[in-house]
C-alpha cells in the first residue's frame, strides 16, 4: 500500500453570508475530492468544517505522491514497419525518431487488427504537495458563489475577502499564495473570546485545537446540535417548550462560532398580538427562538444565541429585550391601523395592484382563484357549502397584501390574512384557507392540513403556472424569476402528500380557461404538463428514486400524482426484489417478440394449443394469479400486484428456456404470442419494467 498522509485545507474569511455557508462548505469538499481523483490521487473520508469566518477540508488518507502511469503510444503494423528483408522502413524510421529512441527498442503489440509497433514509457507520478496548490484554487474557483467581490486594489474575486489560509499536508505547511494571502499552519480563534493565532500541528488535530485552544466549534452540524440542546434546555427551566425551526436553527448555526444562549423577557400585553405575529418579530427579524408553554400557549420569554460567553449576562439580555421591544410595539401598531377595514372591504382595492403586465390585476387573479378552488373542491366530492366556501376563500386570499402588517412583515402574507378574517367573522374554514394558500412556501415546510385550503392553495398555484406560461415567461436553465419550480413542486407534494386523487390532465386546462381572452395559445395546457412532469421526476429522484423507476411509470402516462406516486414506489420496491432483474429482462424480450409479431395476436389463449410443459405451468400460473392481481391494481394496491407478479419469475424463465415462441404453426405461434401479452399487459398496468434493464 502506497503511503498516505492528511490534506487540510482552511481559507480563513470576513464574515461569510449565513444562508448559504452550509452549501458553500459542502460544496468545497466535494469539489476538492473531485480535484484530487481528477489527478489520479484515491483518498479516504473527507471531512468539512464552516463557520462565519472560515471554510476548511480535511481529506484523509491521501497519497503522498500520484502513481505511476503506463503510456503506450502505437505507431505503424509490423508489415508495413519492415520490408521483406526484415530491414526498417521509413515508416518505422521515422516512428522511432519521433519516440526518441532506436527502431530495435520498440516492441511490438498483438491485436485482433494485427501486429503493431509500440512505444512504452512509465510516466512517474508527481508529489502530492506539488499538487495541492493548483487543486485549492480550481476547487475554490468551481464554489457556486452568484455574486463575488474584490477587496482592496487586488483583482481576486471570493465570496468574501480572504484574511488567512492553512494548507497542511501530512505535518508540513504546503508553501502557495492564493488570493495575495500566504499559507501557513496559523489560524485564528474566535474573534473576542481567543483572537490571537493558533498553530495547527497536523490536518488531524484541526478541529480539537480550534475547539480547546480557540473558542471554536467547527463542525456545523455539531454547532446546531449544541444550539438545539442549550435552547431546549433553557426553555425547560422556564417551564415550556422552544419552538426549534430547522431554518432559523441553521442559520443561526452559521452566524455564530461558540454559541451562548441567553433567556429573555418581554412584555406579557404583548401577548393580546396574534401568536404569528409575535413569532414572526422574534424568528424572522431577531432570530430569537420563541417559548411555549405545555398547552401550546405563548410564554412572554425569547431564546437568543449569542456568540460570545459574556461576563455581564445580563447586560447582554437587557440589550436583546431592547431591541425586540420596539418590533413588538410596531407589531401592535400595525395591528391596530388594519383593524379599521375588513379584508372584504379590500378587495376592491386589488384593482389597483398589477399582477403582472400581461396579466391582469391582482383582483383578476383572486376571481380567477376563486373560480379555479371551487372546481377542485368538486373534483374532490366536496359538497355545494365546501365549494361556496372555497370560492369564498380564494376571493379574500390576497386581499392581506394590502394591510400595513403584510407590509412591514411580508413573511405574513397569508397568515394575518387568516386571522384578519377570523377577526372579520368569516367561517373557520375559509381563515384556515387563507392562512394555508401559500403552502408549501419552501422545502420541507408544511402543506395545507384543511381540505379547502389545500384546493385554494393548488388553485392560486396552478393560476400562477398557467399565466406566467401564457404570458411566455416560462423558466429558462437556471433562471426562474417567478419561482415557478417551486410553484409546480408545491402542488404536486399537496396533491401526493395531501393524498389527493386529482387528474393534472384536467385540472390544468380549467387554471387556462381562467385566462380565456387574455391569451391565445392552445399549447399552454401541455406546456405547463410537461413542465410539471419534469418537476415531479425532480421530486422523486430527490426522495432516492432512480431514474430508471421513474421512466418506468412515466412510460404508462398516469395524469394523477397520486397514483404516479404509487407505482412509483412500487416499482421501486419491486427492484429490490431478486426475480425484478430477471422479470425486467423477459419483459423487453416479450416487448420486443410482440413487435416483431405485429397485429393479429389473439386476446384470449386456446389450452387446447399448448404442447408444453412450461407453456402450461406459465398459463396455470396466470389462472391463478391474474385474477388476484387485478383487484389489487383495481384499489391501487401497486406495491401488492408488483410483489405478486414477482412469483411468474421461475415460470418465465422456464418457457423461454425451453419453448420457441415463433413456432411455425400459426395458431401455436399466436397462442404463446397471447399468452406473452397476457404476462405484458399484467406488468403495464403498473408499469413498462422493460426500462429497469442498465
């Protein structure tokens, strides 16, 4: 085994963007292990490392040196490299002068084209250490980074000016200079609590030595986990529960290196202020963690990270109430200044806000909204009432866009119109759907849990799709200035996750119909299905789902989510099965028979015309298994049929081993072509397993 030794990697910065130090961090490790491997250098577990002030790697078990490499170049055919007297020929001449040696010291190469001249050399590899300079920089220059920036009067560009960089390989300082800044083994510790610089002995000992020696946790990942316990843990002391955001965890993970939570307190008649408004100050503008008590009650107490271990304590919770008292005394302003109109009396106003240019207004989107919730609220089996309260729902849905609270907390946008309408005396179901008409707003986050918001929400999406497609605005590569990825991707996580049986193929042309004299473009409607079929291979291959699967089903063209998501999952399954292999490869065989037959195959098969044992053991088997296996497919049961139709595997291989299809009996010939499409048209009903094959 060739020896190794451990690459760190550190670029010490100012303060990095919080939002996206996580991603950058990943994104460098990968990116320097793909450098590595690029240069022939097989390495060990990568290690990644991030906080506000820096980006560090660790690679382990790298070798100290690339291997050697074999080259072999081919010149002329040993007849033409010799004459008939055995002597060179200016072609072997000449081969050999260009390799720089003799004619005698070449060799030669058997081939199935011949025999072949050949020059071998062995290329020795180069020292790693040589190596990791150029390998950090175009690592560092691949980071998705949207925007750069310069410093100074240099002309580097990185997310944020460089201020120190560490690159250790195996104990020894590897000697560059990257963005005008010398490498070295000294880096820095937190910037109050130990700022001086601290030496790093070896790539190893990285992560303990900033930890005990400078104040700094590191590992991201062990970063939120302290936050996560020590706010759990004050929020037990005062006898509630935290309300522990996966986003505010992580960013606050990003904005601090040893992170001190501090409890504070505020006002308990600010408490009278909705519960979203008072989370909303504390998490969104704070970045306070708020508290509830046992019954889910608001506690007049805030959780806050802090990113130094202060002496005064107290002063440092003095000045957090400080700064959150004026948020909440604006909160209830704003509150008290909307109390004053009604969300109905707002609507009108509506007329007066562009939706977009091509579009409309939007009042024109909530009638267009209210129109398109009532019609999925009747594809679901909703009753005349549901549906009244739908339309009802979609007209009010944006009217919150006007209130002074939306304006000062655009994060609110659907909540306060929620509760602007409870306040109102609308029905419990429309302030329900109203608050749930933006979800989901992002990754992970919650779908509507009301069946009327859910039609509201699929309703005001699919408007959007349809408009911003009619208008030719649909998404191009990487740019999506509407969001209309995420806009697709929240309808079908409502339509699967909220479990759903609605049919795009449908509901899509209705959201068109909306726009009917707006625009005149029959292709809208497939446009937008297409897009949206590519959003829901997205979803699955994010959820682990291969490729392959997902075409699998997509090759049946089911229109309902839903079930696509079914047979999906089923399919999955069934892959992992032993016979899938074998069942995947007889199906593209039987595809391919079928072809070649053509027309004329009979639907039903004739006992009386099987000669063999493995025709009539195959077509025994499907007596008793298609029955059972088409109720199955009759209640969905994808998995279960799948499962079922995996038992067929032994008979099948037993036909093909020993029955020849294509008989030159007609009729035996069309009876094994039935019995063929019989199996087929089984499998197709879930779906073309043909397509699991490479």
């Amino acid at each position: 085994m060739s020896e190794t030794a451990d690459l760190l990697v550190e670029i010490g910065t100012e303060e990095l963007p919080p939002k996206s130090l996580r991603s950058l961090s990943a994104a460098l490790g990968t990116e320097l292990a793909g450098c590595l491997r690029a240069r022939g250098l097989a390495h060990g577990e990568v290690a990644t490392y991030a906080t506000p002030r820096r980006l560090a790697v660790v690679v382990f078990g790298v070798p100290v040196a690339q291997p050697d490499r074999e080259n072999e170049r081919r010149g002329p055919s040993v007849d033409a490299a010799f004459d008939s007297d055995g002597n060179p020929t200016n072609a072997a001449e000449g081969f050999a002068k260009s390799c720089g040696v003799a004619v005698e010291h070449l060799e030669r190469v058997e081939t199935e084209e011949g025999s072949w001249l050949v020059f071998r050399t062995t290329e020795v590899g180069e020292v790693t250490a040589s190596l990791v300079p150029a390998i950090v920089e175009e690592a560092l220059a691949r980071l998705p980074i949207p925007r750069r920036m310069r410093w100074a009067d240099f002309d580097f560009e990185f997310v944020r000016p460089v201020q120190w960089i560490v690159l250790l390989f195996g104990n020894e300082v590897v000697e560059a200079e990257i963005f005008g800044v010398s490498s070295g083994r000294m880096t820095r510790g937190h910037r109050f609590l130990n700022p001086e610089a601290i030496p790093i002995e070896s790539p190893g000992a990285y992560a303990m030595t900033l930890y005990s020696a400078g104040h700094v946790a590191p590992d991201f990942d062990d970063r939120a986990d302290i936050i996560q316990r020590q706010v759990a843990d004050a929020a037990n002391a005062l006898g509630g529960k935290a309300l522990i955001d996966k986003a505010l965890l992580e960013e606050t993970a990003a904005l601090v290196e040893w992170p001190s939570v501090i409890v504070g307190n505020f006002d308990e008649s600010f408490l009278e202020l909705p519960d979203a408004v008072l989370v909303a100050t504390m998490k969104e503008h704070q970045r306070y963690f708020p508290v509830f008590d046992n019954s889910g009650k608001l506690l007049p107490h805030f959780i806050a990270v802090s990113n130094i271990e202060s002496k005064n304590s107290e002063t440092v919770r003095e000045g957090n109430e400080r700064v959150l008292m004026p948020r909440l005394k604006d909160a209830a302003y704003f509150l008290e200044a909307d109390a004053g109109k009604s969300l109905e009396a707002r609507q009108e106003d509506l007329k007066g806000i562009v939706f977009h240019e091509s579009l409309g207004t939007l009042f024109d989107k909530s009638e267009r909204i209210a129109r398109l919730a009532g019609h999925v609220a009747i594809a679901l089996g909703e009753g005349p009432e549901a549906v009244k309260l739908a339309r009802r729902a979609g007209q009010l849905c944006k009217c919150d866009l006007l209130t002074a609270m939306v304006g000062e907390f655009p994060e609110l946008q659907g909540v306060i119109g929620g509760e602007y309408a409870a306040r109102s005396g609308e029905p419990e179901q429309v302030c329900k759907a109203i608050a749930e008409v933006y979800l989901p707003r992002f990754a992970g986050d919650a779908i509507p849990e009301t069946t009327t918001g859910k039609a509201v929400a699929i309703a005001d999406k699919l408007d959007t799709l349809a408009g911003i497609f009619g208008a030719g605005q649909a998404p191009t590569g990487d740019k999506d200035p509407y969001a209309l990825r995420r806009t697709a991707l929240g309808v079908l996580r409502i339509l699967i996750e909220g479990e759903l049986s609605l049919d795009l193929k449908r509901l899509i042309p209705d959201a068109v119909e909306g726009y009917k004299g707006v625009f005149q473009d029959d292709a809208v409607a497939d446009r937008v299905y297409e897009f949206m079929t590519d959003r829901l291979r997205a979803y699955f291959v994010d959820q682990g789902v291969p490729v392959e699967v997902f075409q699998a089903v997509q090759a049946r063209n089911p229109t309902r989510p839903l079930d696509f998501s079914k047979r999906v999952h089923a399919v999955n399954e069934f892959r992992k099965l032993p016979e899938a292999e074998g069942l995947a490869s007889a199906n593209k065989r039987i595809q391919n028979i079928l072809k070649q037959a053509g027309d004329g195959i009979p639907d039903n098969t004739d006992d009386s015309l099987f000669t063999e044992d493995a025709e009539w053991n195959l077509a025994a088997k499907l007596v008793g298994l298609g029955p059972r296996v088409k109720e199955m497919l009759k209640r969905g049961e994808y998995t279960e049929a799948m499962a079922s139709l995996a038992g067929l595997r032994e008979n099948v291989d037993a036909f093909f081993d020993t029955v020849k299809v294509m008989d030159e009996d007609e009729k035996i010939r069309n009876n094994r072509l039935a019995l063929l499409n019989h199996i087929r048209g089984l499998f197709l009903e879930t779906a073309d397993i043909s397509r699991l094959q490479g």
